[in-house]
C-alpha cells in the first residue's frame, strides 16, 4: 500500500526546532487555524471547504425509504467517506487506510451520535415511510487536519440544505417538487465542531489545526468536539502522550472560543447565500415577467 512521503531529516530537525521557538513554517502562532473558506453550489446541501490547502466537498441527499423495524418513528442519517488517490498518493479506492477509518468514526461519533440532527423530523407516516438523509463526504485535498474540515463541511452541508415538501392525505404521499412547494430545510439541534489539537515535547508544546508535515511529526493528537453553547460532544484521544486534567480543561476552553468563531463564520456564509439566492431568484422573476408582457 503507497503511503504518505515522510519529512527528511532537515525537515524534522527544522520544524521541531522552530515549534520550541514559538514559530511555524506558514508564520501562524500556535493557536491560529488556517484561512477557513466556505462556498455552497447551486443546489441546496453541496458544501466546499478549504481549510489552508485541505479542501473537502460534503454533498447531503435525501431519499424517502422505509425506517427500521426497531425505530419506526426516526428518519435515517448516514455519513459516507471518501479518500481516493486525488487527496494524496497514501490513498487507494476499495483499500481504506487508518486515517479514513479513524475520520469516519470521529464523524460519525461528533454529528450523528450527538443528535445533531433531530431524526424524528425526519419520520413521514409512522412505520412506513421516512426520510433518509445521507451526506457523502469527499477529500478533495489532503494537507493535515481532515477531521476539522470535514466536520466543518458536514455541518454546513445539513444547514444548507433543503428538502421537498411532502403532503399526506391518508396513506397516499405526495412529494412536492421544488417549484409547487418551499422546501424545507432539516431541523438542526446544535451544530457541532470538531478541533483538533497536536502535541510535541511531551506535551510541552500544543498546536492547533496542524498541517501534513506537522502531523507526521507529533507525539500524540486530541480532537474535542463542542457546539457553541460549549456543550462537550466528544473527546477522542487515540493514544500518544498524555494530557492531564489542568492541561486538558485548558485546551477545552482554547477550543470553545474557536468553536464560536467558525460557527460564525458558516453562519455568515449561510446568510450571504441565502441573500444570493434571493437576488437570482428576483432577476429571473423580473425577467420573466418582462417576457410575457412582449
């Protein structure tokens, strides 16, 4: 199996080297996150963040099925990962790495095990027919921090997205087109963002959001996930050196803060397509409007 091209010996010494000076390749300090863009496609839940060079594309879907015995009042949620040779030559289709399988469960345990996501608005007719709604994520780019970027894609993608309006008259469902009916936006209980921190020196030095080399090189990682109520989702600590309780409350309170800002930034970004999508739609009414009075 390829696998990722490791730092040379310079590159170690020099990057190691300049992280016990307080100082990082890209001029960031320590506890700054990379240049966070965030656009939407044309058709609602189709997400593109780039996190510094990392990009990542969440698409949501929803499709009406029929739920499971065991929960006949919830919708379905699913999250899918995608990492092929176009994020980076360690990545295979069909041969998943540990970092693909490490991503999907830190997805999977931050969004959908913390009810981001309310399923039982999700539920049509009582044991027959509901909504699923999958997000596929895709890495378009890989260069460190997956787990953020695609967390942050994942919850932007659900907010953004719409779904068809559905009539029920007896047993018969009808599912309204966009054009007969407003879709209907998913109902969204909090919005959960994962951060993740790197640790060097034994723990002496902490990094946020580091990039390919900078991983290659830590001792050890944490990733906390939290909403902007700083509620605490999850806390994945996979081995490395160990974090005790003052440092771990410390690194807490540095991720909430970052929480706030990136819930922010989406929510701008949420309400400056929202007021696009406003505008186009005014254009092309006006205009058509024009074409029926010729």
């Amino acid at each position: 199996m390829p696998k990722e091209l490791e730092p040379s010996n310079n590159e170690r010494l020099f990057i190691l080297e300049a992280l016990r000076q307080g100082l990082r390749l890209d001029s960031r300090e320590l506890d700054v996150i990379r240049p966070l863009s965030l656009t939407f496609g044309r058709e609602y839940g189709l997400a593109d963040v780039s996190l510094g060079a990392t990009r990542v594309l969440a698409r949501v879907s929803a499709d009406v099925v029929s739920p499971f015995s065991d929960r006949p009042f919830d919708g379905i949620f699913t999250i899918t990962t995608e990492l092929g040779p176009m994020a980076s030559p360690a990545f295979e289709v069909g041969r998943p790495t540990e970092t693909e399988v490490l991503l999907a469960r830190l997805i999977e345990k931050s969004i959908r095990r913390s009810a981001a996501l309310d399923t039982e608005s999700l539920c049509i007719v009582a044991g027959q027919k509901v909504w699923h709604v999958r997000c596929d994520v895709h890495v378009l780019n890989h260069d460190g921090n997956l787990v953020d970027a695609s967390c942050i894609a994942v919850v932007s993608a659900l907010q953004h997205f719409r779904r068809p309006d559905v009539s029920v008259e007896g047993e018969k469902v009808t599912i309204h087109t966009l054009t007969e009916r407003v879709p209907v936006p998913l109902s969204i209980l909090h919005v959960p963002i994962c951060i993740t921190f790197s640790y060097y020196e034994g723990g002496e030095i902490t990094l946020l959001d580091a990039n390919l080399q900078e991983e290659q090189l830590r001792e050890g990682e944490m990733t906390v996930t939290m909403n902007r109520h700083g509620e605490v989702c999850q806390i994945s600590k996979a081995g490395g050196v160990e974090r005790d309780a003052g440092r771990l409350y410390t690194d807490i309170r540095m991720a909430q803060g970052k929480v706030q800002e990136v819930t922010e930034f989406i929510a701008m970004r949420l309400k400056e397509d929202q007021k696009e999508r406003t505008r186009r739609d005014n254009l092309l009414g006006a205009s058509a409007s024009n074409d029926r009075h010729e």
